[in-house]
C-alpha cells in the first residue's frame, strides 16, 4: 500500500540577465544553505525569516508543498 506525505521547500526568487536576448526574467532557485525538506509550511517559514543572511541573494521566497507517494507496511 502507498501514502502519500507531503513535505515542503523553500524556493528563492532571484533576478537574472539572459546576455543572449538582453532580457531581465525572475526565477525560483533552491536556496542552498537551506534544508532539502521541511516538516510544516510553519517550518520553512520560521526558517526564512531566521536566516536573513542565507535569503540575502533572494528578494522574495516562495514555500511549495512537495508530494512523495511512499511504500508503506500497513
């Protein structure tokens, strides 16, 4: 049997300069110094706003829920 757990990640919004068409877009990047997953929405939040200096390259965030559908024994 399957379940499904849902777990959440915390995606920065960051501006880039395509040099190619000379076009200035936003893009949501993983965050490095932050965990892969959170627990909570809550959790991912309270992380962002303790860690200004790791969002200094991200003016904006954004908290996604992730669904992995699991094996489980019961």
């Amino acid at each position: 049997m399957y379940k499904i757990i849902t777990k959440y990640t915390l995606l920065g919004l960051r501006h880039e300069n395509d040099l190619a068409s000379h076009t200035h877009n936003m893009v949501l990047k993983p965050v490095p110094e932050a965990p892969d997953s959170f627990a909570t929405e809550q959790a991912a939040f309270d992380w962002a706003l303790g860690n200004h200096d790791d969002l200094r390259h991200h003016p904006e965030f954004v908290v996604l829920p992730v669904h992995h559908m699991v094996l489980s024994d019961s």
